[in-house]
C-alpha cells in the first residue's frame, strides 16, 4: 500500500464507505483538502498526510478482514 498516491488512497477508503467528512475528521484535514485529493486537484501533500491517509486504509483493511474471516475485532 506503501506505494498508493493520496488521491489513490482517499478513493481506497471512501471504497469501505467514509464520507469526506469522515476522512478529514480522522486525518485532521478540511473536508475541502479531502475533496481536492479526491478529485486529483491537489497533487502534493504533506508526508503526515500521506502517513495519516496510510494508517486510516491500513485500518479499514483489517477490519473488514477479521469482518470477512469472523475474526473479532
């Protein structure tokens, strides 16, 4: 995953179905910079953003693998 543009990963995560709203609330950005990254408006982004962006996928991935595996979370 380590190789995934931030446009790349916002569209990753809003797969498992977070709003904008909600990716900006737990990447501490505006729900605008979201958007931006979304669309491919902004094309460069802070390493901490990356990184958030990263963690935030990374989680949603295990979830829905122990989801799928019945694994408890």
């Amino acid at each position: 995953m380590s190789t995934l543009t931030a446009q790349q990963l916002v569209l990753k995560i809003r797969s498992h179905g977070l709003s904008q709203a909600e990716i900006a609330r737990r990447a501490g950005l505006s729900q605008g910079a979201v958007s931006h990254i979304e669309t491919g408006r902004r094309k460069q982004v802070y390493a901490h953003t990356l990184d958030s962006l990263r963690r935030i996928a990374a989680t949603l991935d295990r979830q829905q693998k122990r989801a799928q595996t019945g694994v408890a979370a």
